[in-house]
C-alpha cells in the first residue's frame, strides 16, 4: 500500500514520497466523487441547493476521517493491547485503521474542495 | 383438516426432533433465564397482536373529553387510570406494545440487511475496500448508540414521525450485524467448495448470499435479538425527547414523556408507571434471551 | 512519560477539527430551518429572507465553514438563536457545562463503587444463586431506561414518602454564588451546610438512576475480565497450591483484571453523556444535555456545535487520563 501502513524501516524519504503520492491520488479520486455529486444532485436542485449538499456530504467524510484517524492513532496500542489482553480479536489494529481513514480523510479533503470550486464555477 | 392435522403432527415430530438433535437450541432450552426471557417475549407479542386486532387505532389516539374523567386514578372501569386528555390507559398501553414490536422489528430487518450487504462486500472485495468498510463500522460501534442516534435523527425529516426513529437506529445498529456477516462470509469463502460452485457458473452475489446466510443464521439471531430490546429502548428514549412518536401516540416513549412532564408532578402516576413497566419488561425479555443464546452458542463466554 | 501526553493532547486537534466538521456538515444536511424557526412560523417570506441573510446562512456552505472553523479556532462560539437568544454560547456553556461534569462524576462513582465489588463477586461465585442474582440484577439495570426507572424514584421517595425534592439542584430558597459551578463545592465554600445538605438531597436520586446503569455495566465487564484471569494457568496452580498463595493469587489476578475494565469505563464514559442527556430530562437540570436536545430541536446551530465540541474535548480528555493510568497498571505497554 502506498499510505500509512508502510513499514517505518524504510528509509524517511521514500516513507514521506509514498504518503504524499497516496494523500495524491486520494485528493483525485474525492475531487472527481465532489465534481460528480454536485453536477447529480444539479439536474434535481438549484446550483446552490446542490453544491451546498455536496459540500456538506463532503464534509461529513473529511470530517469522519479525520477524526478517525486521530483517534486511531491517540487509542492504538490501548486498543491493541486490550485485545491482546482479553484474547478477543476484532481484527482492529492501528495499521489497518490509519490506512483505512487515511483513504477517507483525503477522499474528504478533495471532494470538499471540487464541491466548493464546483459553487463557484457556477456563480452561486 | 383432520388428515391435515395427523400431517402437521408428524411435521411437527420431525421438527421436535430436529431441535432436540440440535446442541444450541438443547442447551438454550435448559436454560432457565433464558425461557423466562421467552416467555415475556412470548406474552408481549400476543398483547400486541391482540391490541392490534381489539382497539381501532383512532379511537386510541383521539382524545376523549366529556366521556371520560380525566387523570382518573386506576379503578375497576380503568385499569390503568386515565390521562390528560381523558383516554382511557388501558389500552394505549397495550397498543403500544404493537408500537414498539412493529418499529423494532423494521428496525432489526433493515439493519441486518445492510449489515448484510456491507458485511459481505467487505468480504468479498477485501483488502483496501474491507479495511474501508470495516473500519468505519469500527468507529460507528465505538459510539454510544444514543448519542449517535440523536446525531442521525436530525437527517431525516420530521414528518416521518416513528419511521425517523428507525431511519436513525437502522445506521446505528449496522455495524453489528456487518461485523458477524463479513466473519461468516470470510469462512465460507475459504471453503474450497465455493471454488467448485464458481466453476459451475453461478454469478457472485448470489452465490455468496446462498452460502454466507445459512453460516451466520446463528449469529445473526443472537444478534437480532439483543438488538431487538435495544432498538425498542432506544425508540422510546428519542420519542422521550421528542425525536419520534408525535403527542397522543401510543407509543410507550410518548406515554412516558407526556406523563412524566404533565402527570407526575401532579400525582397522576399510572399515566407514566405502565407504559414505563411495559416497556421495561419487554426489554428484560429479549436481553435475558440474548444472553442465554450468546452463552449457548458461545460456551467459553460462561465458563 | 511527558512526550506521550504532549503527543496525545497535540491529537485533540485534528479530533475536534474532525467534530467540528462533521457538526457542522450534519447540521446542514439536517432539513431543519433555522431562519423559519427564528422568524417564526407566521413571518412573511421577505422577513425570513431578512433573518436567514443576517445570520449569513444564504452565503454559499464553503464560506459558511471556513468562517466557523476561523470562529471556532478563536474559540468564538457565536451567539444562541433560539434557546436563549442573544446569548452568548461561551457564557450559557459556562453555565451549564459544570452541571452535567458534577453529575456524569458522581454518577461514575457511584458505578464503579457498586459495579466493582459486584462483578468480581459474580465471577469468583460463578454458577451459584449469587452469581445469577447479580447477573438478572445487572440486566435489569440495563433494561430499565432511565426514564422510568427516574419518575419511579421521584413517585416512590418524593411524593409518597415525601423525604426528597423531586426536581432541580437545590432548593429555591437558598442562593449560592457560582464560584466553580459545582453546586456541592460551592455550597461548601460558603460554609453553607444547610444548602449542601439541600444540595446533596435534590443530588440523590438523580446520581442514584445513572449509578444503576453504569453500574450494570461495570459489573458485567468486571465479571467477564475476572473470569478470563481465573481461568489462565497461574491461577489453576496457585489454587492447587492452597489456601494463603490463593489470597496473594487473587491480588494479582485483580489487578489484571482491573486493566481491561479501566479501559473499557474510558470508552464507556460516552454512554454516561448520553445517560445524563436522559436523566437531566427527567429531573429538569439544566446541564449540557438538556442544552443539546432543546438546541437540536430548534435548529439553533451555534449552540450545538458548540456542546457537540464540548461532548468531543471530555471524551477525549478522559480516555487520555485512562490512558494515563492503563500504562501505569500495565507496565508491558511502553508508550
């Protein structure tokens, strides 16, 4: 995978080009599901009716991600060792969880951005 | 209809026997608070039925001013008192019981359903695609359900009335049932025989919703029905605070929320205890049921 | 150690910029109308026009975010709508926010001074009368909602028996200055017993219904954690052992028993809000979570994504500290 989930041996550089090269091609895929809710929700709404929902929907993943993968991240090892401690397995670890909402986090962050560009291509 | 009654016996001897050869059911049966749990279960759905089918819905809601007494105390004419608006509680109580059974059990089939499609996509694509989905329902589980459902609730528009409440409950009891069907599926399609049906030509989906569902029918019940009194709760409480039932409907929510706030200051306390009673035992019996089948199917979790 | 905490409370930020965003994004996916609500369901059409633009709500949703995540970064929660109009959202948190903490903390010792003991009787008595009484006892307790289990408690000991207030915090005929908004603190500062005693009372029951809930919790968690501890092999020998390493044993096993369970409370706390949204409701206190649903309903959006914010910042705060004390109790896990 091209995201957090990398192993940290790898050497510094090549770890952070893997991050930004997978936060890229994330930002595309959310700016393209931005451009495309938006130009959906047009042919039943007004232009700011249907940039606004995008933009909100759109949020609503940035938003989730972020807060996700905080929490992830802060909680982790609690999390991990509780598991280990209790002998249930969830399949929950923090690797799995930071690539998880790494993905959405950037999806957010792209189609929050094409939502807004979209309003403003229009003229609202 | 007496050779059909000689043959549905002989079914139903087949049927007895079927559960006594099962471990699950043998050991569910034998536990004790786990029948209790069935019997009020039991009980609450033939009220329901029985409200149903005996009281006309309109007559329940209508406010009965000038027949009756209002805030009457329980008495041999009503037996659970009246209310504020005269009606008689007695019966409100007892439709409510259909209330809550009817918006449970939508609530319980729709989220399996997603669990279901959810789960299985996880499974079935895998990789990125499962840590996405499963993930998510990770986060969505680590929520209080109230809180989340009180975030949701404001989603959808207030004219849904009850059907906002599940609307709501539905996202927030997803992830459950996704996380038993995506194990399930993952087991199956291990199996090497889906391997040869695929080679038959039989398409995806189908093949793994005939294959995953008879695995996870357990677990899935156990699920069902522990959600089944958490959804009936958790109903009540947002039609308690006002994200559900509308004023005058029988549900036991609404009954605790117009007699807590008009009733009990002023004494007239059946308008809240026996909605309050209903609604608790009914919950009782499908958490006692729950357990007793989460025991039964996992025996570690006792001992 | 000190780069663990700095790190952890470094994390608040993007979690309560993730809150924030998705606060805000439900809110204006929610179909209410905060300019209808304001203006009022009679208004003309141009009034609510007037409402809805003076409150910058017809500016398209991008401007709107980026000038609340500006406010909200400078911690300027705007002004209330419609719960109390005007007002500031600082100021009525100010208010209201010590009365819900007074609360969710009492309520959690109750819990886990009733929840504790109970549990780890269940386990170590598996399978006897105790252990299935406790057991239906902690069901029951989850099956009861709040909201009856409440009104009944104010039936049976304020209106029957009569010897507590059914509703507030603290009897109108005592007036105590708001020093830290703990009202069992501050009646103590002034030295006034009476009034903490009139504090203490109207407390009771309220402490007690959210106390049951969490309890039943605490003690299922804490019978199912002990249970997994008796059964590992040290145990089986210490018991083989006798009578005096069994005692030594079980300190241990306690100990190790208590880690998952001190976790889990930390992930827990967040029913405990959502316990103290119902409880409040039925006791008419004025804390956070009456503030949320009256705020819900009336589509006053400063004020709940500013308690939303607030639910966020506790709830992140306490799994920190129980973090703290995780890796303290366990010294296996090096942070």
């Amino acid at each position: 995978m091209t995201d957090s989930s990398v192993p940290s041996s790898r050497p510094r550089a090549e770890r952070y080009r893997a991050l930004v090269v997978g936060a890229l091609r994330w930002v595309a895929v959310g700016a393209v599901l931005g451009t495309g809710v938006s130009l959906a929700l047009l042919t039943i709404w007004s232009p700011k009716g249907a940039t606004d929902t995008a933009f909100a929907l759109g949020a609503l993943v940035l938003g989730f991600g972020v807060t996700a993968w905080s929490s992830a991240v802060g909680l982790g090892r609690t999390i991990e060792g509780m598991q280990e401690r209790l002998n249930v397995s969830s399949g929950w670890t923090e690797a799995s969880a930071r690539e998880a909402f790494f993905v959405l986090s950037w999806t957010g962050a792209g189609w929050v951005v094409a939502a807004a560009l979209t309003s403003i291509a229009l003229g609202v | 209809m007496s050779t059909d009654t000689s043959q549905s016996s002989d079914v139903e001897r087949g049927f007895l026997e079927r559960v006594r050869a099962s471990p699950f059911l043998e050991e569910l049966l034998s536990n004790r608070i786990a029948v209790f749990g069935l019997v009020l279960i039991g009980g609450m759905f033939a009220i329901a039925i029985f409200a149903r089918l005996a009281y006309d819905i309109d007559t329940i809601v209508d406010t009965m001013f000038g027949t009756n007494p209002t805030k009457a105390a329980p008495s041999a004419e009503f037996w659970f008192g009246t209310d504020g608006q005269a009606r008689d509680v007695f019966p409100r109580v007892l439709y409510g019981a259909w209330y809550a059974l009817k918006f449970g059990t939508a609530t319980v089939l729709a989220s399996t359903v997603l669990g279901i499609a959810a789960g299985i996509l996880a499974a079935y694509y895998g990789d990125l695609t499962d840590n996405v989905i499963m993930r998510t329902m990770d986060v969505l589980l680590s929520f209080p359900s109230l809180l989340l459902a009180l975030a949701l609730v404001t989603i959808f528009p207030e004219e849904l009335g009850l059907w906002r409440a599940v609307a709501a409950l539905t996202l927030v009891y997803t992830p459950r049932f996704a996380r038993v069907v995506r194990g399930a599926a993952l087991k199956v399609l291990e199996d090497e025989y889906i391997d040869a049906t695929r080679a038959l030509g039989a398409t995806d989906p189908r093949l793994l919703i005939r294959h995953v569902l008879p695995n996870c029918l357990a677990p899935i019940t156990v699920q069902s029905t522990l959600n089944y009194g958490l959804a009936i709760i958790d109903i009540a409480a947002l039609s308690f605070l006002g994200f559900g039932a509308s004023p005058g409907d029988p549900s036991w929510g609404m009954m605790l929320a117009e007699g807590v706030e008009r009733g009990l200051f002023s004494g007239a306390w059946w308008w809240s205890f026996f909605p309050g009673l209903f609604l608790a035992l009914t919950v009782l019996g499908f958490n006692l049921l729950g357990d007793g089948m989460r025991d039964a199917l996992d025996p570690r979790m006792r001992d | 150690s000190k780069r663990f905490i700095a790190k952890r409370l470094l994390l608040l930020v993007p979690v309560l910029f993730g809150v924030a965003t998705v606060v805000f994004a439900i809110l204006h996916l929610s179909p209410g109308d905060p300019a209808l609500t304001i203006a009022g369901e009679r208004a003309s059409q141009a009034y609510v026009e007037q409402v809805r633009s003076n409150l910058g709500l017809d500016d398209p949703l991008w401007e709107q975010y980026v000038r609340f995540l500006r406010d909200t970064a400078a911690l300027d929660f705007g002004q209330s709508y419609q719960v109390q109009r005007g007002t500031a959202v600082s100021s009525i948190l100010v208010d209201r926010l010590p009365i819900t903490i007074e609360l969710a903390i009492l309520g959690q010792i109750a819990g886990l001074l009733f929840g504790l003991p109970l549990g780890i009787l269940s386990a170590v008595k598996k399978d006897t009368f105790t252990d299935h009484f406790t057991r239906i006892g902690a069901l029951a307790g989850i099956s009861v909602p709040i909201y009856w289990s409440g009104p009944l408690l104010i039936l049976l000991f304020a209106q029957i028996f009569g010897i507590l207030p059914t509703s507030g915090r603290i009897s109108s005929s005592y007036f105590v200055d708001s020093t830290t908004g703990l009202i069992l603190v501050d009646t103590l500062l002034e030295g006034n017993l009476a009034a903490f005693e009139s504090a203490a009372r109207h407390l009771l029951m309220p402490v007690v219904v959210l106390g049951v809930y969490s309890m039943a919790f605490i003690s299922r968690m804490m019978r199912s954690s002990m249970l997994e501890v008796i059964r590992m092999d040290y145990m089986r020998t210490a018991r083989a052992k006798g009578q005096g390493a069994k005692i030594t044993v079980m300190k241990h096993g306690l100990r190790n028993a208590f880690i998952p369970v001190i976790t889990i409370i930390g992930i827990q706390f967040g029913s405990l809000l959502g316990g103290s949204v119902l409880t409040e409701t039925v006791f008419e206190i004025n804390g956070i979570g009456t503030l949320l649903v009256s705020a819900i309903e009336r589509s006053d959006y400063p004020v709940v994504q500013a308690t939303v914010l607030v639910f966020a910042f506790m709830y992140t705060l306490v799994n920190l500290f129980v973090d703290i004390t995780y890796s303290i109790l366990d010294p296996r896990i090096e942070q």
